[in-house]
C-alpha cells in the first residue's frame, strides 16, 4: 500500500494551533535582547561543517520550529553548554 501524505493533523502539534482559511493567526513578536542574539552573524563569526546523522537534522529542525528560534541558533547552545560543563570560559 502506498504511503498516505502528511495532512494537517500530522503538524498539528508542530505549528500549533491552525486556523481555517481566512482567519489569520496572530504572531507575537518578541523583543531581542541588547546582547547579541544566539544565532545571529557578526564580523568575528567563522563558519564551519557539522556532519551528523540525519536523524538528528530532522530532530533539530522540529526542535527549532516548536522553540521559534534557527537550528543555528540551537547547535551554538548546545556547544557553549559543552564548554561550560568542562569549566571552560568563552568571554
């Protein structure tokens, strides 16, 4: 039997609540912080690769999209928490 397309239930409790057509859902924008933002570039980033397994691609994606934020954004979490645990400083 072929595999039956994802509706909108299926990404129901990824998005949230969905309105029908017409009703548009309202968006509350929230205020940055005067720091830099986690995930945002500047002059002293440097770029690099990141291989992971694809599984966790698809987990970062969903993580990022239910917590409003990047994948991004997410990973340079996850790294300052790793220096952290080891009692190394980033300032």
């Amino acid at each position: 039997m072929a595999k039956k397309k994802g509706s909108t239930d299926d990404f129901a409790s990824i998005l949230g609540d969905i309105k029908p057509e017409g009703q548009a859902m309202q968006h509350v924008i929230q205020d940055a912080s005067p720091a830099k933002e986690a995930g945002k570039v500047s002059g002293n980033d440097a770029q690099t690769t990141l291989y992971y397994p694809k599984a966790w691609k698809r987990r970062l994606k969903e993580q990022a999209l239910h917590e409003d934020t990047t994948v991004n954004a997410l990973v340079l979490e996850a790294v300052r928490l790793l220096f952290e645990k080891r009692g190394i400083r980033l300032d």
